[in-house]
C-alpha cells in the first residue's frame, strides 16, 4: 500500500522547462507551439551524374521538376527547438550530414538530437562527394563537379534552416496517419509475374504519417507526409524527386501557400510497381497526396506544445570480412560495381590499411506533443516499422534514410536469406562486409532506451497473457461501500472521488488522490458538509454523479446510501431508524479548488436523492433526476432557484413492478451550443430541456427502440430498458456518444438533426464472439472521454473461461446489481480513427478480480482509475484503483 496524508495539502503546480517522460503535462496556459517554414531548390545548375541505379551509363540531361530540401523549425511552449530538413536527394553520407549539423548547432545552438535530416531516396537526384562512387565509372572531371556541388548543397540547406529559424510564428500542430497502397514488397513478389499474381505477399506497411502546420487563422502552412516505398517509379536521366515530387507538388497546388515536406519511410524493401513511366509517378504522387488530403480532411489529433528529442549514435558491427581470394574472385566480376568494390578492397589490403570494424548508425527518437517518432539511418527495410509500432503503437511515425544513408540495414530475417538487401547491397555502398547477424537487438535496444529518455512508451498491455494489472489503494474507510460515477479528474490534475457509506449513522467520504505524489488525502464527509452532522437524520451517504468543474469549483450531489428493504427490494427508507429522522434529500454542492470550502446549494425535493446529474458550464445551469420517483430538476446558479419539473417517467423506480414502474437514466448532456439539455427513459423516448421552456418535452423523431439493444420490458427492474446507460457530448462533431446497459453497444446522438445511428458495440472482445449481452443487470458506468478528447474509455464485462469452457453465470438477470461474476475488461474507442482496443481483462497482483465496477476517470497521463470491490483485513471493501496506462506497458 502507499503512504496516504490524511491532511489536505495545497499542489501548487511549478511550470519548468525541463521536459521528461511526463511529455503530456498541460501547457495551456505556458503558450503554445511556433513554428518557420522554407524552401530552396537544390536543382544542379549543369549536368551531372544521378544516383540510384548501378546501370546508368550517362548524367543527366535535363529536368523534369526541380528538386528541393526544405526546413521546418519547431519551437514549443518554453523555447525548445528543433528542425525537420526533407531533401530529394539519394541520401547523404555522414560526413555531409555532420558538417550540415555543425553549422546548424553554431548558429542555432542546437544539438545533434535536435535536428533530423531525412532524404526522399529519390533515384532521379544528383550523386553526392564520397557516396557510391564505386558504382559509377567517374572521371575526375566528374568527381569535381560532384564535390562543388556537395558544397553549394550545403551552403542551401544550412540558408534554408537559417530561413525557417528567422519566419517562426505561432501555430498549431496536429497529426494523424492515412493509407494508400502502391507499394509492393519486391523480395517476395516477382515483377514478371506480377500481372498474373491474384494477390501480393508481404510484409507491408501501408501508413501515410502526416502532420498538419496551421497558422492562428487555421491556414495550412506546411504538411509533412510520408511513404515507406522506393522511389523508383523512373530511371530516366532527368532530375526530378520521383512520386515524392509529384506529391509534394499536388499538396501545394491544393492547399495554396502551404510547403509539403515528404519524409521517406522503411521502404528499403518496397517498389512501387508497375513502374519504369513519367505517368505512373505521377499517379503514384497523386495517390499519395490523396492520402495526405484525406487525413487534412478529417479529424487530426492537436499536438501539445511540449518537445523532447534524444539521439544516438550505436555501433553495428560487421561479420568477417572476405579473404583475399574471394576478393580477386569478386574481381573477376562482370557485374562493373562488383568489380570496382572488389578492386579498391583489394588495394586497401595490400597497402596494409586496416578495414572498419562497425558502423557508428544514428538513431533518433523525437515526441511532438503526444506523436512519438522513430528516425533510422540507412536503408531499413519494413521488419523494424512494424515491430516498432506494436512496440509504441500503430500511429508510431517510423522513418528511415535519415541523418545520413550507409547501407541497407536488414532484419535479422533478411540477413539470413541474404539477396540484394542481406548481402550485396554492402558492396554498393562500398562497405567491406554485411552486418552480424545481432545488428536488429541493437538497434531495438538502443531505441528502447532513446524512447525512455524522450518519453515515448511502450503500448503493450501489462502483465502477462493480455492482462491489465490495477493497483489497489486503501482511503482510510473501513466500511466503504459500492459507488457509482462519484470521480473525475480536476483541472489542478488530481482525482477527486466518494466512497459510499450504506449506514444511516455515517455519510460518505470524499477524498483526493494525488498522481504526482501517489497520495490520498481526506476531504469532507458529506454529510457534514450539507450541514447535517447534528441533524439525527439518515446519512447523505452517497454521491452517485460525476464532478463537473466551473471557475475553479467542483460541482456535484450528493444520493442516499441507507434502505429499507420492502416487497424484497432495496427502498427509499420510509421507516426512519430509532432516534433518526428519514433521509433529508440529496443536496448539490460547490466544492472550491483554492480555498477548500464547500456551499451547500441546494436540496433535492420530496427527500430525494440525486441520481443523475449534469451541468452547463457556460450558461449556469445544473440538472439531475431524483431517486426513486424520477424527478427532473433545475438549479439556476444565476438566480439561486432550484426548480421541480414533474416526473420523467411513471413513478421511476419507486413504481411497482408491472405498473408504473421505470428504471430511470443514470447519465444526461448539455448540447454546449443551444443549452438544451437531453435525458432518455427506459421506453427508449428522448426527452429534451431549454430553461426557456416550461417542462421537458419528447423528441417525436427519434428514440432508442432499436433491435441491437434487444427486447425489454420498461415496466420491470432489473434491466436498463432502452436507456442510455452513460452519455458524453463531443464538441469536436456537435454530437453525443452513449452506451446502451446491457448490449454494450456505442450510439451516436445528433440530437440537431434528430438521428441515431449504431457505431459499434464496444463490449469485451469475449463478449463480442460469444455474442452474449452483459451479466450485469443494469451495464456498466465507467465510460468517459479521455485527456486526447477523442478517445473513449469503458470498463466492462467479459465471460471468465477456464479450460476454454466459459464460467456460468445467472441465469436469469436479477433486479438491482445482481451479476454472474465477470471479468472487468478495459475497452478504448477512438472516435475519428473508428479504432476499437479491447485492451484485457484487469486484475489485481495477487490475480483476484475487480468488481462492482460503475466510475472511471482518466489523468492527464492516460492513467485509468475506478472505485473497485477487493478484500481488506478480512473486509470487502470498495476504494481506488489505478490502471496504468493501456497504450503503456506498466
């Protein structure tokens, strides 16, 4: 267990410019992202050789576009920098990239890390000085002309980082990842054979990473894209930056005023095929900005302005070199780049100089905000992306052919088969052998260990088998009993949560629980802050809502925790305990954030207790529904005046079953636009609410009688009828996304244009496939938007197998809370992605279940927590639990 205060402390948030693994803090209020853009060509001004293919037997003769490097400089919230270069170029050698980034770090004070350098990989771009010189036949006239233009290059690209360091503006920054798929994987299909082949063997991936730069005024200023594809749509001898190019250039065309920067991906395995046109890179350019004008179109992620990069430079080491008779063997070659490989080994060898052991290979980890990205040197094939994204998630930017380009870097699978990428392609690059075969380890491990200091995590679940672990922690509440929605996650970061006490002598507990501290501290007992602690009445013994916060106050109510059991059920209690007096009615109360002082607000009608509850936050109105009858009420928080609207539907749950009995919403919404607030009943009728009007009134075009939901009997407990079981308004669309009980089904709500329509049922995984509805009676209430504001979080139930047979449960669902036991799984759902993870079954460290599960919240660092049953001193209790994050690997 955790050391836990039991005195309040005041967390006084100290903004610092030092960045950790904690990239994710809130910077709202510390300013935002700038950022600076330009161009330059880098177009040779006369005729030169081009790099790429080994069969060329002339330079170039002319331009089909120009070619560029361009430069984005980012600077975060607290002055942090770095700078994304993208040239159309083959690749660059170390010594060119070293000397670029020298000059960079003394003007810009920038480190090694701090800069990433990425080339296209075109093979219609210019050789460069020391690069690949073994294949081309060179004459020192050449050679001249190559190293001139290495150094004018230079001089270009350090201007134009100079430029885009000098035009920093302030902008916001998203992300998001697209799909296109002309890139074929050329180990494993054959070209030849290529129109015959029904289907395409892989590994592939697909994933168009893009990046959107807007202006204040929500003008594109800048889109960096990729691909992990060669470009080698064309071998002519003309300069141009291949489909890269034609996309760069179509982005541009569409989004006027905007710079398209294209970052090359683990394509070295790739082609894009059919290929050998000046028309198939064109439509492989347009394909490609399709892709990216996709992503712009659609919902992208907001990046926070927070900036970490890490850098490094491992030494993959090489296998044994070749004897010198298998060199004068390569030096019988017909194969002219063989030969000439071979020849100048055989020269170092017999002058007695010394062959290079390992390659000093840079690797560079950046997160931009909440994007993690990946940049390799060298030609990578695409093994490592798609290891790296189920390591730090699929949206994982992963390039390669950045910093500088010294050879193919193969899997360990694809050193083991050898061909061009394992073996051969070493020679091209003039390397004096392949690679050992443990170059993947290294590489894995030194990224793991630059993603630590960058903070970018793992997505793995924790635990073992699919598992989630949840931490368990002891308030100080010896009795507390099961709680419903009481948590949320304040704006000064921490947890604010009720246990529930069932006794009518002791109300709840509120505390705090502090992440940055792992700490609880005690609040208020609830019925001392409604101003009852003398009063002998029944204890306000719940809150059964969610906190909603307004000016630096937490508003919520509180609910009745004691019954009385009549005709078998667990009643309002009508028959008060011997010297107390029945139960008051819920209250609703203003908690204060800086000053730690409660005001008691108001108190429900009838002795009711709150039981659903919302607010609109700009308008200063709260509403609830009571318990057991169901009445609607309005607090004006302008005015004061707490308002009772009758009935939603029948006599609630203070019915009788068969009769006028009605499970009532546990969950409403304000539409932040009109004001109008939105409750459902278990009829399925969506009733609607302006203060203007005098009562609420019924949707007539839409409600929730749907089939997926199932068939229900509103008239009697023990189910949630055609209720939403939770409800969230999403601004970003002007729409709400609810959950049904019992299905588990997601729905979406445009209550504007009175539609429903199905999404996906987000249950269990186990529940999906068994095609089962949920055990427990009434679903569900851990649902919520999580910090991204566009991912969904659900905690809900899923069948328990053993030995493959599923564990019974009941038969029959029972009224009230009654459950076959379950597993409590954690399922995410991102909104615009249309993304479904269900992410395991929780369970504690010693592997027993948690359960009674209705509350959730989210910290800012993606941190899950409940109010769960476990066993204390012999006690079953209910109190917090924290699961880690679950695109983070505990």
């Amino acid at each position: 267990m955790k050391k836990i205060s039991f005195v309040f402390v005041a967390f006084i948030f100290i903004l610092s410019s030092v960045f950790n693994s904690s990239a994710a803090v809130s910077t709202k209020n510390i300013g935002g992202w700038k950022a600076g853009v330009s161009r330059i060509k880098i177009t040779p001004k006369e005729s030169m050789w081009l790099a790429g293919y080994a069969n060329r037997t002339a330079p170039s003769e002319g331009k089909l576009h120009d070619i560029w490097a361009k430069a984005v400089a980012l600077e975060d919230s607290t002055g942090n920098r770095a700078v994304i270069i993208s040239t159309d170029l083959l690749g660059m050698t170390k010594a060119l990239a070293g000397k670029i980034k020298s000059l960079i770090k003394e003007r810009h004070h920038l480190s090694a890390g701090q800069i990433l350098i990425n080339s296209s990989h075109t093979h219609t771009g210019p050789v460069l000085n020391n690069a690949l010189f073994d294949i081309y036949p060179l004459d020192e006239n050449e050679k001249k002309k190559i190293a001139d233009y290495t150094v004018w290059l230079e001089e270009r690209i350090v201007s134009v980082v100079d430029k885009a360091f000098r035009s920093l503006k302030p902008v916001k920054i998203y992300s998001g990842n697209g799909v296109t798929r002309f890139q074929v994987n050329r180990r494993n299909n054959n070209v030849s054979a290529l129109l015959s082949q029904s289907e395409l063997k892989g590994p592939n991936d697909y994933a168009v990473p893009v990046i959107k730069i807007e202006s204040k005024s929500g003008k594109v200023v800048a889109v960096l894209f990729g691909y992990a594809c060669h470009p080698t749509t064309l071998d002519i001898n003309y300069w141009s930056g291949d489909y890269p190019g034609f996309a760069q250039l179509e982005i541009e065309k569409n989004y006027k005023g905007a710079t398209a920067l294209f970052l090359q991906g683990t394509g070295a395995d790739q082609n894009p095929l059919p290929r050998h046109s000046i028309a198939l890179a064109q439509q492989y350019g347009k394909e490609l900005s399709a892709a990216v004008d996709r992503v712009l179109n659609e919902e992208m992620s907001e990046l926070s302005p927070v900036l970490t990069t890490a850098y490094s430079e491992v030494d993959l080491p090489f296998s044994d070199f070749p004897s010198e008779k298998k060199l004068r063997e390569y030096a019988e070659s017909e194969v002219d780049f063989i030969r000439r490989w071979a020849e100048r080994m055989l020269a170092k060898l017999e002058s007695n100089q010394s062959f290079i052991t390992s390659y000093p290979y840079p690797l560079q980890v950046w997160k931009i905000g909440e994007q993690a990205i990946i940049a390799m040197g060298g030609e990578v094939v695409t093994n490592y992306s798609l290891k790296l994204k189920k390591i730090y998630g699929f949206n994982t930017f992963v390039f390669s052919y950045s910093n500088d380009v010294m050879a193919y870097i193969p899997s360990e699978e694809v050193l083991k088969e050898g061909g061009y990428e394992g073996e051969i392609s070493q020679m091209v690059y003039g390397l004096p052998a392949p690679w050992k075969p443990d170059i993947e380890d290294i590489i894995f491990t030194e990224i793991e260990k630059l993603a630590t200091k960058a903070g970018v995590e793992k997505v793995e679940n924790s635990g073992s088998d699919g598992k989630l672990i949840a931490e368990r922690y002891f308030s100080g509440f010896e009795k507390a009993h099961d709680t419903y929605n009481a948590i949320s996650t304040a704006s000064d970061g921490n947890i604010y949560y009720v246990l529930s006490s069932q006794a009518y002598d002791k109300g709840g507990q509120m505390y705090v629980y502090s992440p940055d501290s792992d700490s609880i501290a005690f609040v208020a007992d609830l019925t001392d802050v409604c101003g009852e602690k003398d009063a002998k009445a029944i204890s306000q013994g719940k809150s059964h809502v969610n906190f909603y916060e307004r000016d630096g106050k937490l508003y919520f109510a509180t609910h009745v925790g004691f019954y009385e059991m009549i005709n078998g059920s667990e009643c309002l209690p009508v028959n008060a305990p011997e010297g107390y007096k029945l139960y008051p009615g819920g209250h609703i109360l203003s908690y204060d954030l800086a000053t730690k002082q409660f005001d008691d607000l108001a108190i429900a009608p009838e002795g009711e207790g709150i039981i659903t509850f919302t607010m609109d936050k700009e308008r200063g109105h709260i509403y609830g529904i009571t318990w057991p009858t169901g009445y609607f009420i309005h607090y004006n928080m302008n005015s004061g005046k707490l308002e009772n609207l009758g009935a939603v539907s029948e006599k609630g749950e203070a019915g009788t079953p068969g009769d006028d009995y009605r499970v009532l919403c546990r969950s409403m919404f304000v539409d932040n636009k009109t004001g109008n607030v939105y409750y459902s009943t278990s009829e399925g009728n969506i009733f609607r609410y302006n203060p203007q009007m005098k009562k609420p009134e019924m949707m007539k075009d839409v409600n929730l009688r749907l089939d997926y939901f199932g068939k229900y009997s509103p008239d009697n407990p023990g189910n949630m009828g055609y209720n939403w079981r939770r409800i969230i308004w999403y601004e970003r669309e002007g729409v709400a996304y609810g959950v049904h009980g019992n299905s588990g089904y997601l729905f979406r709500f445009d209550p504007r244009n009175s539609k429903i329509e199905i999404v996906d049922r987000i249950t269990s995984e186990p529940s999906k496939k068994s095609g089962m509805f949920d055990q427990f009676s009434y679903g569900y209430l851990g649902f919520e938007l999580g910090p991204d504001n566009q991912t969904l979080y659900y905690l809900t139930g899923g069948p328990i197998y053993i030995d493959g047979k599923r564990v019974k449960g009941v038969d029959e669902i029972a009224m009230g809370a009654a459950k076959g036991l379950e597993n409590l799984h954690l399922v995410t759902y991102n909104i615009p992605k249309k993304e479904y993870i269900d992410h395991g079954p929780v369970f504690y460290k010693d592997g027993t279940r948690p359960t009674y599960v209705n509350s959730i919240a989210i910290d800012k660092k993606g941190n899950v927590y409940t109010l769960a049953r476990y066993n204390h001193n012999g006690e079953e209790i209910e109190d917090l639990v924290k699961i880690g994050n679950p695109f983070t690997k505990n």
